[in-house]
DNA sequence: TTGAAAGCGATACCAA
DNA sequence: TTGGTATCGCTTTCAA
C-alpha cells in the first residue's frame, strides 16, 4: 500500500479510503487507481480485518455438498449475502458432530460476521463455541426445540405424518418406511419419527421400517432398502422414502422385479429433488423450497447483524424463527 | 493471548507455542491448555496470518456446486488439502468468467497458498492475477494448450471422439448430439467438437447438434432436447448427449414417446454420474474419475508447495500435466 | 525451554 | 479532502 502511496503521491491512508470508496476528490481517486493498476496490488485482507476487527467472512457448514439440498441452501445463501460484501466459508461436515466441531473451531478463528449451519445436533462444545461467538447464528432445515439463537426451517417430523396421511387417504394401510441407518442425520430421524407417529396415529400396525446406508441417502440405497422391504414385507401397499434420491432408487428396483407403481406399490420420496418431476413414474414427495431456506437465513442474518450496529431503521429484535412451508405434491408415484 | 499467558504464568509467546505445537515442556502445555480452556480462547487466524506472511487458506473455484461432478472434485482436494492444515475458500463461478474474476480477486486478498480452479477459460486480467499471485495454480477438468501452470484433466474432445467411435461400431451413423448453448462451458464445447470431428472423420453426413439450456445441464434440459431433436431429425439412430444428466432427461422423453431405449434409439451419456448406474435402461457412459481430479490436483498442489518451499526430498520440479483416465462405459442404452 | 521487542499491512481516530 | 499516528493480535527473531 506505502507502494501505491508513494506512486500517487498520497498517503496510505487516502490509498485506503479510495479502496473503501469514502471520500476523496476525483482526481485523487483517478491518480490511486492508476497506481493501483500499474503496480497490480491487491490488498491484504488479513491486515485489514486485524485493523478494523471485522472479517467479511460469513460461515456456513452443511452435512454434504453433494447434495442437491444443500448446495441449493448454499446458493440462497450467497444470493442474499455476496451482495453485501459478504464472503462464504463453506464447510462440509460429512453428518459428523466431531467434524462439525473441529469446523466451527477453525472458521472461529477467522472472526466471521455471522454463522450459519445446518440441523441441531451439535457437539456440547459445539454449542458453546456458538454461543460465545457473539455472533448471529441461524440454524437451517429444522425447528429446534432450544435453538442456538435463530432458525429458519420447518419440522420434519410433521411434513412425514403430512405425508403417511396423503398415503392413507389414497387406500394405503401397509406403509413402510425407506430410511437411511446414521442416528447422525437428524433430518432423516424426525421424518422416520414423523412415520411411526402417524402410522400408529392411524392404527395401521406395527410400522414396517428398513435403515440402510450412510446419509447423504443417494439412489444406490433405494435399491436394497426396497429389496429387503419386499423381502420382509411382501404385502406393503405403499412405501415412503427419507428422500427422493431413495425413492427414485426404490421404484427402479420395483422396475426390476416387474412391479409396477404405484399399481402393485406406490412409492414416495421426500424434498421435490429435480429428478422426482423429470422420472417416470414422476415421484409423489414432499416439497421443500431449499433456495429459500438459504435466502431466508441470509436475509435473518443480514438483519441481525443490522440491529447489532444499531442501524437506523433496523428493528431491535431478530427473527427468532422461521418456519418454511412445505407440501406434499401428488404425483404419479403414489 | 495476553490474557491466557498472564492467567498461565507464561509469556505470549509460550502460549503462541504451544497452540503451534512447538517445543514447550509437559507442564506449561498444560496449564497454557487449562487456561485457553478456562477463557474459551479463540486465536485470531488474521493476525497470524499477517505475522507470518502466510495464510491457511487453498483457493477452490468451481463452475458449479450443483453438480456432483464438481461436488466430488471439491471432496477430492479436501481430502489432499485438509490433512495439510490447509482451509478451502470455495468459490462458485457460475460458468461466469467475470464472475470468477472477480471471486478471484477477491479470493486473493486473503492471500491463498495455492489456487485450484477448473477450466481454461479465463479473462486476461484473471489470467494476470493468477500468474502475479505467485503461488501454485492448477487447472482442472481439461488440458488447456497454454496452462496457466499446472494441469490436471483429460481432453474432452477426444474422449467425446471415442464415444462417437463406440457407437459408430454399434453399427448407428445418423448420430446426434445433445448440448448446452452456453459458450462459456469449455468442457461442453470440447465434447461437442470431438463429436463433430469424429462424426466428420467418419463420413457420417451433416452433423445432428441440437443446443438447449444453460449450463449446468441438468436433466429437466434432456426431454426438451431430445423432443427438438426427433423433430427436426426424426429417423436419428443414436444420441450422445453431453452429460449423463440430459442423457436421464432425453431417455425419459423416448419413453414418454414410447420409443424404446436402446432399440429404437441409443442414447449415451458423459460423467458416470450415480444415476447412469442405477436408472432403466441404466446408461452407457464416459467415466471421469471426479473425485480423482480433485485428489491428483491437490497432490500438485502439495508438491508444488513443498518445492517452493525447498523441502529436503521434494523433486524441485512440479508435476505440470496430469493427465486423467477416462473410459467409455458400455451399458444398456447404448 | 522461555521471554522481550519489533513489525506484519491495514484502518480508526484525530488534526490540519 | 487529506495526512500522521497508534493499534489490531499474532509470529519472527534474537537473547537469556
């Protein structure tokens, strides 16, 4: 920076406020950017977050970034904070509380304006990394019963019993479930946990579960998780899926053996993925606006951070909790 | 860190020490432990960085995080890059090349100690500041003729030429391609070139190119694509389509159709993504090896930063060109 | 093994 | 609108 300073002729300081875009004459500015060019400086952001004591980082952890979910949830993200002089540090915490832990740490020690992470099982320390931060958090695709601060996503548990009862109200009694077999994937449990209450809700009997595979569940587990389901339960009418990758997976193991769907069994899958409404049979699942969860937190975020600074305008309060809607889409899966 | 050396006993810089893991006796490890305990101590990433020169920060840029091809060559350079205490500053450019300029410059603000981003397609002044940043650069997903520095790819081109080739020996010559229309995604046009070369080299008659869609292509663009297709070219025997994502959509668009996969028209994919395996009819493929990409461009990186570094052992040299297996995958759809 | 002092490259603050 | 100075929190370097 003294560099560029001294080709211009100014002081650093009049280098910085051009950076910054504050005040300067025209013809000073012109003179800075020139120099700034010729010498093809770049500055240095660690120096200037030390001195002012903000970084422009915004930290975001998600389970895996090959799901479409989240990468989706990670784009709102960015949609609604880039804008802002906001940068993402993405983590990708592979469903381990551990691996979680050991990310929060490291992206801590970079001063981020503002975390946001998926889900709500966090290590105890975890937790308290979070909440000394000082910064907002918002947690993304549940509705914790005792948030870390605030939320943005709705419950799994209902959207699964909305969906055990679109599949009674089609005929169905002999439901089962298609989940995965981490306990880690909180998401996956509650929609498993939304079954069983419905299914019991409803008197349809003992619930017919199969757990198989590691979260992210991808279409690879919706074959053997179908087989063993046929296997054990012949008679099951109807079948939902913890998502639409396994559902997908499932009705082409159905396709396999020569069953139709949903004729001879009707399919269900979860989170509306894009494959669900290009596949034949297009896959009856429950709706979940991804991008948005992502925008919404962004934009709970920006305000948050907005009342920190007690800005003009700003309300006081956070929005402590959003709920997303969600809803069941019929189609010719189920 | 003045606060938990005075509550240590110790000096800052014993408790710099310690947190780096360097020369310190059992018992002040412990009690400089105790006290970052005690305090929920948090060293600040930015002032370290700008006292020793060095960041921790690997720069990543992808097209996309959408697609899992590129998902998995992100998980393939954390798996390298992480182990080495390295954090990936991943940057999406939407196959936007001012974009990624301008992720670029930003990214280099933070001084990253490497940079791995995809493609060859760069503005001048990207190309500029990469070569001005000073530190190990590579390129994946291509073999660019002028790298920038490193490179670990394969060549699109030819490897779309084999698949033409595969179902030349099917005995199909009125062969189509389906693409994207986005001139910016250098690995789409590449295969689309291989196709049109091969195509020609055979004497195939005028090339089938139907373009549809931004980039990335998914599998919503496959059935419009194929429908333009059998439109305008009706008696087509077999498509190739750039990605297995719109070989999904256009096989779903011939079932639709009633035609039948492969018997009245092959359809063939690139990538090898899960679906082409696990969908019916399950799709003939190129298989590229994501992951691997991501792996090999990290172990460049790593080399390349050791040499710089003038580490006893390290070959001075950096490993320029990687060059990728890729194969083509016989299936059922063609 | 430990400590003291200098400085990394910006920005905040106060003056001119 | 511009400049000088102190300072952010850590690591490097040198000395004990």
């Amino acid at each position: 920076m003294s560099d560029v300073a001294s080709l211009a002729g100014v002081s650093k300081m009049t280098v910085s406020r051009v950076l910054a875009g504050q005040s300067a004459s025209e013809a000073t500015r012109e003179r800075v950017q020139h120099a700034i060019d010729e010498l093809g400086y770049v500055a240095d952001a660690a120096a200037g977050a030390l001195s002012s004591g903000r970084s422009s980082f915004a930290a975001v952890l998600v389970p895996s970034l090959s799901s479409s979910n989240f990468s989706d949830t990670v784009s709102g993200l960015t949609a609604v904070l880039e804008p802002h002089g906001l940068e993402l540090l993405i983590g990708d915490t592979d469903y381990l509380p551990e691996r979680e832990e050991r990310i929060v740490r490291q992206m801590l020690r970079h001063q981020p304006r503002c975390i946001a992470l998926t889900g709500s099982q966090h290590t105890a320390a975890t937790r308290t990394l979070l909440e000394r931060s000082g910064v907002p958090v918002v947690e993304m695709w549940e509705l914790p019963a005792a948030p870390v601060d605030m939320t943005v996503g709705f419950s799994n548990v209902s959207a699964a019993r909305e969906m055990v009862r679109y599949l009674a109200d089609k005929g169905h009694r002999r439901i089962a479930f298609l989940g995965g077999a981490s306990e880690l994937d909180r998401r996956g449990i509650d929609r498993l946990k939304g079954y069983q209450l419905e299914v019991k809700a409803l008197g349809f009997g003992e619930p017919r579960v199969v757990r198989l595979g590691d979260s992210p569940i991808t279409m690879s587990h919706g074959g053997p998780a179908m087989a063993a389901l046929l296997e054990r339960w012949p008679d099951t009418q109807a079948v939902m899926c913890v998502s639409d990758m396994s559902a997908f997976g499932a009705i082409m193991e159905c396709q396999r053996r020569g069953l139709v769907v949903p004729d001879d069994i009707a399919v269900a899958g979860f989170g509306n993925f894009e494959i669900s409404a290009c596949c034949h049979p297009t896959i009856t699942t429950v709706s979940v606006d991804a991008y948005g969860i992502g925008r919404r937190a962004g934009e709970a975020l920006l305000r948050a951070l907005a009342a920190d600074a007690g800005e003009r305008g700003a309300h006081a309060h956070r929005t402590a909790r959003t709920r997303i809607h969600y809803a069941v889409v019929p189609r010719e899966s189920a």
